[in-house]
C-alpha cells in the first residue's frame, strides 16, 4: 500500500519541483488516496522497492498538473474589440481534462511505477 512520503523524498529522491512544500501534504495525501482506490479494483505490484514512493510522487505531480491546465482552460471565450476566440474547456492545451482523460493520466503516472492489472484471474 501507498506509504507517507516527505516532501524532501519527493524533491531530492523523486526529483519533483512542481509542488511546493505547503500544497505537498494535501497532495501527497490526495495522491495515496488514489493509490488505494486503485488497489481495491486492480492487482497492483510494486517493482522495486521505492516503487510506492515513486508512484505518489508521480500522481502527485500528474494531478497537479492536470489542476494547473485546468484552472487555464476555465476561460471558455475571450474577445477584445472584433477578434474573439473560443476554448475547448474540457481540454488544457494536449491535457485531455475530461473525466476519463483524468483518469488515464493518473493511472499512467502510477503505471511508470507499478505493475497494475485489472483483467480476470
């Protein structure tokens, strides 16, 4: 199961720079929550032995750069003067933000990390 992980693992082992030391404890716990939920629906295996700690980094930094796109792409239209342009708000430039692309990049970034397998034994 996912351990608790320091912030000065995830900066100095994972290599992580994208989340800062306040917003690291709600992430990381964010992160280990998803893990476990993964857990209950998959066989998941760890390659190594910092294969956990590595898979909260990386859904840690995945879901925080999928919040980042997200909070950019709100903005649905623009204008000034005659010119106006229109977003796709379900996509954070090549992010897909939609429910089942969120999806896919989490268990892609735990995927890096761990073997999952979610098919009949």
């Amino acid at each position: 199961m996912p351990p608790s992980v320091e912030y000065g693992w995830y900066t100095d082992e994972y290599g992580g720079s994208a989340i800062g030391r306040e917003e690291w404890p709600a992430r990381s716990r964010e992160a280990r929550g998803y893990l476990r939920r993964l857990c209950s629906t998959a066989r998941v295996t760890p390659y190594s032995a910092d294969s956990w700690s590595m898979a909260v980094c990386a859904v840690a930094d995945r879901m925080a750069e999928l919040d980042g796109a997200e909070a950019r792409a709100a903005v649905s239209s623009a204008s000034i003067g005659s010119v106006s342009t229109s977003y796709d708000a379900t996509r954070g430039g090549a992010l897909d933000l939609s429910p089942a692309g969120r999806d896919r990049a989490l268990l892609d970034a735990a995927k890096a990390h761990l073997h999952v397998y979610a098919g009949v034994l």
